[in-house]
C-alpha cells in the first residue's frame, strides 16, 4: 500500500506591522531577511507575518517549524480562514 504523504500548511500566528525590517546582524554588517528590490523593508508595505509551519496526517497536524512571512507574499497567497486547534 502507496503511504500518502503528509500535507503541510502555514498558519499565522501574528502579524508585525513595522515600519522597517531589520534582519540579524553579524560583524560585517545586517543580514537581510528579504530582498529589497522585490520586498520593501520600509513603510507600511515592510510588515511580517509570523508563521507556524505544520503537516497534516489525516486530522493530526504536527509543527514543524516556524517562519516570517513577508506581508506582500502573504497576501498574494489569498490566504483563508480555517479553524485548527493546536494542542
């Protein structure tokens, strides 16, 4: 028998509207978390969605890991609302 494969899914878990992305800095400089000539990381279009990453098997759902999802990207996915409990 074929073993199907999990089905993963990303769930908001906040969204941070800030008015400017910085990434983590090393000693060379900041680290940048998206590319900015695709992504502001200024003004009001330069918010983040934090992300829960989880995979389905059958009505299971574990997490996988978690994920910042840059705003524009996040709303050209046209996200929906569905109810999951996370246990």
């Amino acid at each position: 028998m074929e073993e199907k494969k999990p089905r993963a899914d990303l769930v908001a878990i906040s969204h941070l509207k800030a008015l400017e992305i910085k990434g983590p800095f090393r000693v060379e400089g900041e680290i940048d978390i998206f590319d900015r000539r695709h992504f502001p990381d200024l003004g009001p279009e330069s918010s983040v969605v934090y992300c829960l990453v989880i995979e389905w098997y059958g009505e299971i759902a574990s997490r996988v890991t978690v994920a910042q999802v840059h705003w524009t990207v996040w709303q050209r996915a046209r996200p929906r609302r569905k109810h999951i409990r996370l246990i």
